[in-house]
C-alpha cells in the first residue's frame, strides 16, 4: 500500500521508513549490509547498496520527509541526487533529530506536512 507521504528516520546502519494518511501508518525497516573485506572501497559500496534499499522503499510516495543525523542526512542527500535523482525530486526537506519514537516521528512529519502543504498551495491528502 503506498501513501502520499513518509518520513524517514535514518543513520549509517539503518533506516524506519513511515508511511502515513490521516488514519494508517506502514512501517518499515532496512537495515545496512556490512561486508567486511579488505578490498577498498567496500565500505562506500555498502553504504550506496544501504542507501538504494531506502530509496527502493520510498518509490511511489509523493512527498518524503528524511530526518536523522546531519551527517546521514547529507551522505543520503548526496546519493539520491547522483543516483537516484527520481527519488530526490519526492524528497521536499531534511531535518536533524535525535531518536524520536515513531509516535512523534508520525507526529513531527505531520505538522511538516500541514505548513509545507499550504506554502506550496498543494491541498494536502491528509
């Protein structure tokens, strides 16, 4: 079931992907491979497999929200607009938040996407 909006709480090793409406929310979690070799490089590889598992999920939704770190945030950031630049225009802002529960997680997307709605003049779906 795919939803017009998520939020996505995410580090180096794992993201929660939320899809929500007004009533619904469908959770879902990747989690990061670690390959340990000594071929170099390995480490960046895993991170772009990592970070095309969470654009995978987020196919078909409108409006994504990513939050986390800022340090996770910008390395995303960084390989949606290389790699996967269809995912990157669904993508309308990034925040930098600790380790909220998916109840204020659900919560803070919402209100982002009640003011980013209305700056846009889109009607929001919610």
């Amino acid at each position: 079931m795919s939803m017009f909006h998520a939020v996505v709480w995410l580090d180096h090793q794992s993201a929660k992907v939320l899809q929500f409406d007004e009533a619904h929310v469908q959770a879902e979690k990747v989690k990061a491979h670690s390959h340990h070799t000594k071929q170099h490089g390995s480490a960046v590889r895993s991170e772009h497999e990592f970070f095309g598992e969470v654009c995978d999920a987020l196919n078909g939704i409108e409006e994504v929200l990513v939050v986390g770190s800022s340090t996770a945030q910008s390395d995303f950031k960084h390989y949606a607009d290389k790699h996967r630049p269809q995912t990157a225009k669904h993508i309308v802002g990034y925040e930098t938040v600790d380790h909220p529960t998916e109840n204020q997680l659900i919560a803070m997307a919402k209100q982002y996407f009640l003011k980013y709605d209305r700056m846009a003049g889109t009607p929001s779906p919610m």
